[in-house]
C-alpha cells in the first residue's frame, strides 16, 4: 500500500486516523503548492487531482479521505472509529457528514474563494469568502448547543470517525485564523481535548 499525502487538511484527516489505528503506511509527499497533484502520472491515479490517494496492493487507487478511512477500519477493526452497531454506526455517520457539511466544508470554501493557489481551480467571489468567515460564529455556537447535553465527543460517549473530520477542520480554522468565540465553552472544551491527542501531530 502507498499513501499519497500532502500538508493540507484532507490528507491530515487521514494520517489523523491512521495514528489513532496506530497503523504506518509508506508515503509519498507531494507539493500542493508546487502542483504535483496535477501531474500526468498523478491525474492518473485521481482525476480531480486532489490527495490523499491511497493505493492498495492490487494497484488500485482510492481516493476521498472517508473512503480510505472506512478501508483502513476495514481491515484494522480496532480500536472501532466508525461504531459497532447499526444505530452507533448511523448516528457517528451522521456527525460525521454534519461536521463535514457544516464547518469542515464551510471553512474550505474561505479558501477556495479567497486563496490565489485556487483562482483557476474555480470562479471566485471574495464576498462569498468573507461572508462565509462572518457566519461560522452561527456554525459554531450551533455546534456547542449541541456539545453542551455533556457529551465529550462529537458522535457521543467516545472518540470517533466524526473527531478526526472535526479535527480537520480545526487545521482549517487555525491556517485561517477563524477562532471558536469564547462564549461556546462546550466547543472550546473539545478542541482543548482533540489537540491534547497525540494523533493531533500527525
Ligand atoms: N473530498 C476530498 C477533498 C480532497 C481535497 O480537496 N484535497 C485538497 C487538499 S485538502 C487537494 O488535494 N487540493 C489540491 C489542489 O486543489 O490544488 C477528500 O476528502 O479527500
């Protein structure tokens, strides 16, 4: 197996994951900056020349992070990131896809819509960027209220799949200087939690 990686939030939420599986992958480093997703050889591997990319031994190639993370607990079940059961695995399902939607998503679009390494990727509207900075205060004391029935994680009682994303996006705010305000106290007690992690660093 080959992971393709690269200093960017996406292919953090894998090596995130991987550290809590305590699995080691050869990796290959690519420049995001200097192009190289852009490549012949790795526009082959993923046409949308975006990474992480993970190549299995059987040469093919997966891409999007929550695929390669759902191959990954495929074959290292434990410790168990996606749940055990079918209501666990629906409702981390469904933290996971809110936390993508609604902050790790939002956060990227400040970014696609204002950073120049996007400007032929997409049509920029630098007012879409500053209104998308304005409402994540909105996005995150919607996530405290639900943060503050005590829960100490995203998806419930322990550290899931749903983390890892939310942990991705912390990348995000941090490189954007977007901080969680200090009135969502539930919030700021699981980001003091994930970044105390030693997974945090990878
Ligand atoms: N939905 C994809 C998103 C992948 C993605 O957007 N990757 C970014 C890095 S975070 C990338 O490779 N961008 C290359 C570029 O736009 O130049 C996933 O989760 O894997």
């Amino acid at each position: 197996m080959q992971f393709y990686n690269a200093a960017a939030p996406s292919p953090r939420r894998v090596r995130i994951f991987l550290a809590e599986k305590g699995v080691e992958l050869p990796r290959v480093d690519l420049d995001l900056p200097g192009g190289e997703t852009y490549s012949e050889a790795f526009l082959r591997k993923n046409s949308l020349g975006q990474v992480p990319v993970l190549e299995t031994d059987d040469g093919s190639f997966i891409t999007e992070s929550q695929s390669i993370c759902r191959y990954i607990e495929a074959l290292h079940p434990e410790p168990n990131l996606f749940g055990k059961d079918p209501l666990e695995r629906a409702r981390i399902d469904m933290w996971d896809r809110r936390m993508e939607n609604e902050i790790f998503n939002a956060l990227g679009l400040i970014a696609l819509h204002s950073f120049a390494h996007f400007k032929d990727k997409l049509t920029q509207v630098p007012a879409f960027a500053e209104a998308q900075r304005a409402d994540m205060a909105g996005k995150f004391a919607w996530l405290d209220a639900e943060l503050g029935d005590g829960r100490p994680y995203i998806g419930g009682e322990r550290f899931t799949v749903a983390d890892v994303t939310g942990m991705g996006a912390a990348m995000i705010a941090d490189f954007l200087d977007v901080s969680i305000p200090d009135s969502c106290t539930h919030l700021q007690r699981w980001n003091e939690n994930v970044r105390a992690r030693p997974s945090w660093s990878a």
